[in-house]
C-alpha cells in the first residue's frame, strides 16, 4: 500500500468516535431523514422521571436531545475516555466502564443499549445477561440489521469497520434481522416486544423485567 494510503487508513482508525460533531455527522449521513427518529423511539419507551442506564451511550443524544426533558435520572458509559470526558463537561452523568469486563452493572429503571451490541460478538450474551440483572423495569435493545460495514463492495465494509473501531480493534461481525431474532428469543425471557426504526435499519426490541426471569 502507498504511504499516503497507509497513514489515511490508520487514521481512520476509530475516526467516528473521535468527538460528538464527527459522530453525529457520521451517524446523519448514514440514517439521514430517519436519524432523528431512532432516538425518539427509544425515548418513546421511557417513563418520565424513570432511572435510565445508557450502556455506549457515545455522545448521549438520546439523552441531551430527548429525555432530558423527561426529568430522567441518567448514567452513561462508554469505553471512550473522549466522549466520558466531554459529557462530564456538560453536565452529564457518565462514566469510563468497559462493557466487556464481567463487573455487575448500576441498577437502573430502564437499561438501553443502541446500535452497540455488534461490539460484543461472537458472543453478546454475557453483556446482554449482566444488562437484564440490572434493569428493575425493562430492558431496550436498539440495534441496526442493515450495516455498511457487511456491504460485500471493495473496501467499504472495511472501512466502515476501521472507522467504528473503539480503540479495541475493528468488529469484523455484525447483526443480521434474523441473527438478532434468534439472539433475543434464546435469551429466557418471554418473546419481547420488537418492531423495525429508522426506517428499517434498526430492530428495537423491548423485554419487561416482569416477563424476564423464566
Ligand atoms: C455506534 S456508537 C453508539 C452510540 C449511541 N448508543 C448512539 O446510538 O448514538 C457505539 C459506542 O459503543 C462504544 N463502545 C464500543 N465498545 C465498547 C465497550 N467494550 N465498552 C463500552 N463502550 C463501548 C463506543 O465507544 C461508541 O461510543
């Protein structure tokens, strides 16, 4: 490869994560019309005054923009010390936490997870165990089933890949609707409530703690 070439790719390397403005550019080239409404439909699911736990929260849009006004008593955590950092900064409440560690999570009403449990495979059922002992209430998953980075075109996929790396090297896998199905229905609980958002490129599915423990 030309050494041009070489150092672009290695800056690349986790570029979307690197601060809120190139993210939510990223995230808006991607889902375009639909991007406002992945989150309102997360937020949609969420009771005001309800403790929230926001596992890779990024840059807490979901909560900056739309549960701030619900009087919700948030936590974000992220890996990303940058995006920590920065929502510290702005007052919101968010910390430094490794998903894939085994620690115990903060309880919380309502545990959420969006577009990050691709992060975790091949194997997402240990973060997704630890997520359902946490939630008091219900637990929301958000996760996309039409990826770029899947995309069989020459070197799209693997860009897409090097530029959504955390900093822990690029997640060569990614979810498809019926992976993510069989996933969800392994998991013990009743069948959750699940629907497709953002115009088809993200399954949310909802499972009430009630319903959790089978
Ligand atoms: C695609 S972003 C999603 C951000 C936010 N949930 C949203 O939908 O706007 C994925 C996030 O997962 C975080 N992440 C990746 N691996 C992680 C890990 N092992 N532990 C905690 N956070 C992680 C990244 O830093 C990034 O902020």
């Amino acid at each position: 490869m030309p050494e041009s070439l070489w150092k672009g790719w290695a800056l690349a390397a986790g570029l979307i994560y690197r601060s809120s403005a190139l993210y939510e550019l990223a995230m808006l080239g991607l889902y375009g019309r639909h991007y406002p409404s992945r989150y309102r439909a997360v937020a949609g699911l969420i009771p005001p005054r309800s403790s929230v736990l926001d596992l890779c929260c990024g840059p807490a849009v979901l909560y900056r923009r739309y549960l701030r006004q619900k009087s919700v008593e948030y936590t974000g955590l992220d890996i990303s010390e940058k995006f920590v950092r920065d929502l510290t900064r702005r007052g919101v409440h968010a910390e430094v936490w490794d998903l894939r560690q085994s620690d115990p999570l903060p309880p919380a009403d309502c545990v959420v997870m969006q577009a990050s449990l691709y992060h975790f495979l091949p194997d997402p059922l240990p973060v997704l165990g630890r997520m359902l002992a946490a939630a008091r209430k219900q637990v929301i998953v958000a996760e996309p089933v039409r990826n770029l980075s899947s995309s069989k075109l020459p070197l799209l996929g693997p860009l897409a890949r090097r530029l959504t790396d955390p900093g822990v090297g690029s997640q060569p896998y990614r979810f498809t609707e019926g992976g993510l199905n069989d996933l969800m229905l392994s998991l013990g609980t009743r069948p959750p409530r699940t629907r497709l958002i953002s115009g088809g490129r993200e399954k949310l599915y909802v499972i009430e703690k009630s319903q959790a423990g089978a």
